[in-house]
C-alpha cells in the first residue's frame, strides 16, 4: 500500500509539522527502500502505514502525540483563584454589579456542592 492511499502528503506536511518538499522526499525516499534517509518517527509510521495497519484515524492519533507543533502552546498550569481575589473583584466593581444576584448565585453553587 502507498503511503498517499491513506493521507494526502498535504495532510502529512500538516501533521509532521514539515513543509511539502521535506514530507515528499520522506515519501520519495522510504517508497524506494531509502528508508535510512527518512526520520525513525517518520519511517515507523509510514511501516505501519504500508502494512495496512495505520487507517487515518490511526494516523492522526500517531502525528499528534509525535510531532505536536512547535508553536502550539502548551497547557500552562493555572494557579488557584484566592478567596483574596475574588473579593477585590467585588469591592472593585461593587456599583456595577447586582449584589443580590451574585449572593443567590453563590448559594446555589453552594447547594449544588
């Protein structure tokens, strides 16, 4: 099986986070048994790809573990929100809000606990 019968070398230039050029030379390379020419990672799942063994469902999942963008952010940590802050937020903007409304808003968080 080709490589291209399962994801278009549009799709894997996506999902390798390569330019077409570099995915069509991995391609070109492993196709004719260069397979030293083309990365391990890559060269794995174009294998599975020719057995028959990688459907796209299979290869997304591959891509996104093993070639994650640089530039996606990674999930940051958020710190806790303090008791400290919230009230600040209240007293800062004590005219703007329905003081009646966030009381029974928190007591039903506080029923729903």
């Amino acid at each position: 099986m080709k490589i291209t019968d399962v994801v278009s070398i549009t799709e894997l230039s996506r999902l390798l986070n390569k330019s077409r050029p570099t995915v069509y030379k991995y391609v070109s390379d492993f196709e004719k048994g260069n397979h030293a020419l083309v990365p391990p990672s890559v060269r794995k799942l174009f294998k599975e790809i020719q057995a028959g063994n990688a459907p796209k469902r299979d290869v997304y999942e591959y891509c996104d573990r093993w070639f994650m963008p640089v530039d996606k952010p990674k999930k940051v940590q958020e710190k806790p929100i303090t008791l400290k802050e919230i009230v600040k937020l209240l007293k800062d903007n004590e005219r703007k809000l329905d003081l009646k409304k966030v009381k029974e808003f928190i007591e039903g968080e506080i029923e729903n606990v």
